[in-house]
C-alpha cells in the first residue's frame, strides 16, 4: 500500500540526463556516462550511471564504493564529485562536465604543436594525482590506464575509475571487467611470488607507464607492445623505461618522477607548464598569502605572457589560464601588466561570456586612479570596445575617460582613445562634452603632437557628429589648426577639410575655407604651404564643376547632413570607413546643445532641427569623380607620397598615417613641446569657448575701427589748439576750475 503512494526520488533530482556520451568508454567501465545539467542553473554536469538490474552484487558493491570514494576525494586533478543519487533501480553519480580521453584524443582538432603542449600538461596532472593518491592518502588507484582518465572543459586531464581504489596495505579488488586485465602488473601473474610487491607506488606507476604508451601510440592490445616506446618522445623514453620495468623496485616514487621530468630537458619543463605552474602558485598566494613570488618576478612572468599564449591550446587557455588572470589582478595585485594578456584571451570568448567575465572586470579598471593602468586600457581598447554596451560606455566608461583629457601626463592625453568610443556615444556626450574636451587640447595643449591628433581624431569621427554641430565645429576647428605654431598641426587642419569636404555647403566653401585656406598659401613652411595650394584647387574645382552644372549642386551636398549609424560601423576594426547613409529619429533635449566650437556670435545657442520632427534623413552616395580631394578609405602611404591626382580608391590616408604609432608621421607627445601661439598658458577652463574666424575678423576690424577714431579725435583736438593761438599758463587750470 505504501509502495503504490510512494515518490520516485530521482523526480526530486536537481539534475536531469541530457543525451549519452558515444564511444567505446562504456565498455571498459560499469558506468554510462550521459550529459546532463543541473535543472535551476542550467549548469552543465556529467551523469554517470549504473543500472543495477543488469549488474551483479560485486558490480554493484564496486559502484557503491566508487562513490563514496569518490565524495571523499577532493584534489584538483582528480575528477570533482558534485552529487549522487541511489534508488532500487539506478546509481546515480553527478560530477564537473567530462568526456572520455579517448574521445578527445581521437577527435583532436588542434595543431600539432598545441597537442603536444596540451598531452604534457595533462600527464602531468595525473602524475599529481597518482602522487596524492598514494604519498598522500596511502591509497593505490589499481586502475590507472587511457579508460580512467577524463577531460574537464578546461582541457584539464583529470583522474576517475576508481572503482577499484584500495588502502596500500591491502590488497586489491580483481578487475570483474577482462578487458582491464592487460593493464596489470606482470608481478600480478607472477605464480612464483618472485617479484614481491615492496612499495604501493608500484602498481599505479605502471599503470602510468601503459597510459603514455596509450596517448601516444593508441589503445593497448596486449602488453607484449609496451616493450617498444614507438611514438613517445625522446625526452620521455628513459623515465617511461622505468616506469613499465619488469622489476617493481625500479619504478619510481611519482614525486621522484615529477622532479626528474620537471629538471632542464626533462619532458614536463616547457613553457606552458612552467606557466601554468606559476600562475597555479600565484592563486595559491591569493588564498594563503604566501609570498610565493616577489613583485618583480610576477611582473616579468606577465610582460612575456601575451607573446607566449598563441602557443597554447585555446581551450586551456580560454577555462583555466583566463580566469586565473581575472582572478590576479583582482585578489593578486599583479597590476597593469596583466591587461594585454587578459584582452587577448577574452577575443576567446563569445558575447555572452565575455559581457559577464570581461566587460565587470573592465568597469572596474577604468575607475582605477593608477596612471599606468589607465594608460593601458586606452591602448587595449580596440580588443574589448566592440563588446561594450552603448549604455555601459557612456554612463560608466566615458565619465572616467574624460579625465584622462585634463590628466597632467601628457601619455594619458594622447590615449584618450576617442576614436573607437565615438560609434557609442549619446548625442550630449559625443557633441558637447566630447567637443568642448576637444577644444581645449586643440588649443591649449602645452604638446603639439597632441594639438596635432586632437585635429585628426575629429576630422575622423566628423561623420558620427550630428550635421548641424558639425557645420559649426568643423571648419572653425580645422582653420584654427592651421594657425598653430606647429606644422604637422597645420597640415592636418589643411588635409582634414580636404579629407571632410563633403560635409561643407558649397556657400562656406566660398566664403570660409578658400579664404582660410589661402592664408596657408604663404606659410613659412613649404610642406604647409604645398598642401594648402593642393587643397584649393580642390575646393576651386569643385566650386568651378557647380558653376558649369549648377544641376550638380544637390549631388555635391548630399553628405552635407549625412550621419553615420553608430552601431553599424565597426571602428575596432576599421575606423577609416564614412558611413553613406543613415537615419535620425530623435532630436536631442535643450540641455544637449551647447556648441563650444561654433561661431562667436551662436555660442551656447540651441541646434535647430529641419521642422522639429522625427523625420528620416536620407543622404544619397556621391558618385561623381572629386580626384582632388583625401579618400579615408584609401591605402595606407606616407605623407610624402600624397598624390591629389590619383583616383579616389588609391588616394593617400594621411590620418591613418598620422595616428599610426609606428608611422614616421605619428606624432606623439615626445615629438614636440611647442606651445601653442593662441595661447600662453596650459589652462583647462574647458568652458571657454573659441572665437571663430568670423569672430576673429570682426574683433579685429572693431580695433582698426577705434584706432582709426581716435586719431581723428587727437587730430581735432591739435587743430582747434593751432586756430586759438599759443596756450597762456593757467588757462587750463582756470577752464577746469569754471
């Protein structure tokens, strides 16, 4: 009666069976091993089962003690119990998602490099597994061979099948499956006794022995074939003699083992072991605080890491040798010289697992007051930009980026790395704060190689800011470059309008750039002074072409009001690309319209919107030919080599020159130290706003204006003094005095 009411445990299971495990491993063990996952976190486990029906009471017994065993067992390179279930039916054993070696083995898809680095590493974890098992338990496993051992998907080798785990003082349980018979000793069958069992290492280390014979040759048939090494490496030959000796006292200690193979030109010392040791050591520290390595020794280890880590196989690198990165620069305090290596692996991982183990790791850093940490992110950001969210960027990130802007390093100004943010930014950030930050280095920067990229980075992302903001800030912007004492400054303020010339009505091309332009013609500089005459003719041409095909003038102002669509341009990749087409939905609020580029007279005023409305712009493709005027999509070239005449397709890029850190043309905050002639001091009051050239002019005709009336007035003055005669003395104080 109460069996008919009663539950059926394995419902209650937090576990659920997902699909079998194909291959051969469930012939040489009692087990089946499934997939599974855990039901509340979808985690994903390895079920190993045995039906108990099929079996027989010593299988069964055997299972039963593998679990226990099992469950008491707890070292990282033996496989991790999670949980168990027993009904009248089934065993269930739940542990870290495995596969068997073989199947890995046999389905490798590495290069033969990795293989081998990955095959050294994983006999050396059960190498420490057999030594814990029996220097440390005083336990002998009685059935180390290619079918016990499994892979986590770390790519970590780890030890199970221990089904026939015993104490070394006993003796051990007989192999119930024939087929593991050929893994025994030869003192197993010894009739005669002579060849005693002395040590309980004996055992396992020859079963050590068939493994490395096994992963390097194929499954063992008889053991007649383990006299002959085959395909294991020379390294390996002398120490693997040992371990298959038909005399046990010649096998060695596994300790004994490990440091013969850890010695110079053993098999195990190679530089994935050794750095996957020492990162292995640091996380031992972090939990013990053990100084087990010194700062120094820690910093060297992490500056040659990144150049090491394309040698490793990815998935070790990707489960074990990542996370323990994270893990030292949040616990470890292994500082800056981490990151390279850390965003280099995380190219590893997908959206999802890079935004919940990169991108908090990532927030963190940038809120970080170390200048050498700071420095290092700004030069990363390209390998981590693309999996940053748009809201993450501008209301975590971009704040702490800002001050990089009025950071006193020069190093830290020049990597504020707005070129590959500027896809994500919101309108106020990109064009108001962006631009005021903008304003101040282009004209106050105590660096000319900053006052230089400050120009070129606009002139690159003018194709991100709205088209209104971008009518008042560009051509102000790019003819104040070209008044700075510094010529590369002055060269791209010259080769940035070219470069953004479709963006210019054809009325400010008149009226502003050619005259701004022109005053370049007469620089004391030639190479200023040659690509200002390259520029006009140009701009002259174009005017010229509009003049005799005024039906031309739409076409050539297409872009005018043309914005690119920020997350579909992929600036991590290529930021050279101008974006054709795009749509604007949403005008921006009152508060996000101060302009600290624009004319003199408009500063501060609010950008008015065509209607007010949430209306699509579309902008059409220009498709005449415009040879005169810097493609942004062209090759890369020297500057030297600028050649107006080319086609558009193979015209020189000189931004991409220019920032190119390895360019002859990069200018870098050691290049120069000129300061800027607009300014005397180096202040950051990034709320003052700039004149415009019109501004400029017209303060500059108003002093002309009151210069030229008061000499009117002194000229008045000497007059009506030369009619009334020769003054008399006190005629003056008499006057002042009526």
């Amino acid at each position: 009666m109460w069996s008919f009411f009663s539950r059926d445990p394995s419902k209650d299971f937090n576990y659920e069976i997902i699909s079998p495990i194909e291959g051969p491993y469930d012939e040489n063990s009692i087990w089946k091993l499934h997939s599974g996952k855990r039901k509340n976190t979808q985690l994903q486990v390895s079920v190993f089962t045995y039906d108990i029906k099929k079996g027989n009471e010593i299988q069964l017994e055997i299972a039963k003690a593998s679990v226990k065993r099992l469950k008491t067992l707890r070292h990282p390179n033996v496989t991790m119990y999670l949980d168990s279930l027993e009904t009248d039916k089934m065993i269930y054993l739940v542990t870290e998602y495995v596969e068997p070696l073989v199947n890995h083995l046999h389905n490798n898809e590495s290069n033969e490099k990795q293989h081998e680095l990955e095959i050294s590493w994983g006999l050396h974890q059960i190498s420490k597994a057999i030594n814990f098992l029996v220097n440390d338990c005083n336990l002998v496993h009685n059935n180390v061979c290619i079918w016990s051992i499994l892979k986590n998907q770390a790519g970590e080798w780890k030890l199970g099948g221990l089904e026939y785990v015993c104490l070394s003082s006993e003796a051990g349980p007989i192999k119930i499956l024939s087929q593991l018979e050929k893994y025994n000793p030869p003192e197993k069958s010894d009739s005669n006794n002579k060849r005693k069992i002395i040590t309980p290492w004996v055992v396992d280390m020859w079963g050590l022995g068939c493994l490395i014979w096994e992963v390097f040759n194929g499954t063992l048939v008889k053991p007649a074939s383990l006299k002959n090494p085959g395909k294991i490496p020379k390294s390996l030959v002398a120490q693997y003699c040992e371990l298959v000796s038909a005399n046990p006292s010649s096998r060695p200690n596994p300790t004994e083992f490990l440091r013969r193979c850890r010695s110079p030109g053993g098999y195990f010392n190679n530089d994935f072991i050794n750095t996957l040791l020492f990162l292995e050591e640091i996380q031992v520290y972090n939990i013990l605080t053990i100084p087990i390595k010194d700062a120094t020794e820690k910093t060297r280890f992490f500056n040659h890491l990144s150049q090491q880590l394309d040698n490793f196989p990815t998935e070790i690198c990707k489960y074990k040798i990542l996370p323990q990165l994270i893990n030292a620069y949040e616990f470890g305090n292994a500082g800056s010289v981490v990151l390279s290596s850390l965003f280099k692996l995380g190219k590893l991982l997908d959206n999802e697992d890079y935004q919940q183990k990169i991108v908090p790791c990532v927030v963190k850093l940038f809120s970080s007051t170390d200048r050498a940490t700071r420095a290092r992110l700004l030069q990363q950001l390209e390998h981590f930009v693309d999996h940053l969210q748009p809201a993450i960027i501008n209301d975590q990130i971009f704040p702490k980026i800002l001050q990089g802007f009025v950071d006193t390093n020069p190093a830290i100004r020049e990597n504020t790395a707005m070129l590959h943010l500027a896809p994500k930014l919101n309108y106020n950030n990109l064009n108001v704060e962006l631009m005021k930050h903008f304003s101040c280095l282009q004209a106050k920067d105590e660096q000319g190689g900053i006052r230089t990229n400050t120009t070129v980075c606009l002139g690159k992302i003018a194709h991100f800011i709205h088209p209104q903001m971008r009518q008042k800030i560009l051509i102000t912007a790019f003819t104040r470059a070209m008044k700075d004492s510094f010529p590369p400054a002055k060269t791209a303020g010259i080769l940035a309008l070219a470069a953004t010339q479709a963006y210019y009505p054809l009325s400010d091309i008149a009226r502003q750039v050619i005259p701004a332009l022109s005053c370049a013609c007469v620089d004391s500089d030639k190479s200023v002074r040659d690509q200002a005459f390259k520029t006009i003719k140009g701009f002259l041409e174009k005017l010229e072409k509009v003049s005799e095909n005024p039906s031309l003038a739409d076409t050539m102002e297409a872009e005018v009001n043309s914005i690119a669509l920020p997350t579909a341009v992929d600036t991590a990749a290529s930021w050279a690309g101008w974006a054709n087409k795009t749509t604007i939905t949403t005008a921006p609020s009152d508060h996000e319209t101060d302009n600290a580029w624009g004319d003199a007279d408009n500063w501060g005023d609010e950008v008015t919107f065509p209607s007010q409305q949430s209306s699509s712009i579309e902008t059409s493709t220009t498709t005449f030919d415009e040879p005169e005027f810097v493609s942004i999509n062209s090759d890369l070239k020297p500057v030297s080599s600028y050649n107006w005449s080319q086609s558009e397709t193979k015209r020189d890029n000189f931004f991409d020159n220019l920032l190119d850190k390895n360019s002859k043309t990069s200018f870098t905050t050691t290049n120069s130290t000129t300061t800027n002639s607009s300014t005397s001091t180096g202040g950051w009051d990034i709320d003052e706003p700039w004149d415009s050239v019109d501004a400029a002019n017209d303060k500059s005709n108003k002093r002309e204006e009151k210069k030229m009336l008061r000499e009117k007035e002194l000229q008045d003055k000497r007059a009506a003094r030369h009619a009334s005669g020769a003054m008399k003395l006190g005629s003056k104080k008499k006057q002042h005095q009526v």
